[in-house]
C-alpha cells in the first residue's frame, strides 16, 4: 500500500490536516506563521506544524508530499473580499496576495505533489 502524505501551507489551527487523517492521511508537516495557531494544530494533531512565514521557507527543505494544500489568507484576492479595492496596476490582489501566490507556486514546482488544493473562503 503507498503510503499517502500532506503537506499544509497557512495551516492555521489544522482543519485540513483532522479531515486529512480521517481520510487515512499522514500529516507530513505544516507551516503557519501565527504561534498560537501552530500551537492548537499541535496540540490536537501532533508536533508537525511549524511556526514559519512561508516567504521564507525554502520548499527544498521540505519533505515530499503526495498531497499540497494551501490555505492562504487572500487579503484582498479572496472573493470575501467586498472592499473592491483596486491597485493602481488594475488589479484586485494586494502586493502580499501576489507574493504568497508566486511562493505557492514555488513549492508547487519544486515539491510536485500528486494533488494540489488551493482553499478560497466566501
């Protein structure tokens, strides 16, 4: 049987991570830059989440994951968003936005899990 693993990015308090386990997942690691949030993942999950800013974890540092979730915070790209705020290049994302997501796709690149999510809250 192979075994099946996941990697989360903006864990958070670890949502993903108790339905990835249900799912009969092992939680490899996780990033979150919040402590106390780390901290609950933790508690409940496991020591696998660590206290990081994902803008500098280097994605080589990582270990492969058949499964990369992302739950990043959307400043203003997320479709919570009802400010309409608009930069002066047009766009709705905030320069962090865009940061995060090119980071994302670093690791994506780098990592090249079988299965990517990305979460995007309404």
């Amino acid at each position: 049987m192979i075994k099946r693993t996941i990697g989360t990015v903006c864990t958070g308090i670890d949502g993903v991570g108790v339905g990835a386990r249900d799912a009969g997942l092992e939680l490899a690691w996780g990033i979150e830059i919040d402590p106390r949030l780390a901290e609950v993942a933790n508690f409940n999950l496991g020591n696998h989440v660590r206290v990081a800013d994902m803008l500098d974890c280097d994605p080589y540092k990582f270990e492969w994951v058949n499964n990369l979730h992302f739950s990043l915070p959307c400043l203003r790209a997320s479709v919570a968003n009802s400010t309409g705020e608009i930069n002066e290049d047009g766009l709705r994302e905030s320069p962090l936005d865009i940061a995060l997501a090119n980071k994302s796709i670093e690791f994506i690149e780098v990592l090249r899990p079988d299965v990517v999510t990305i979460e995007n809250v309404y």
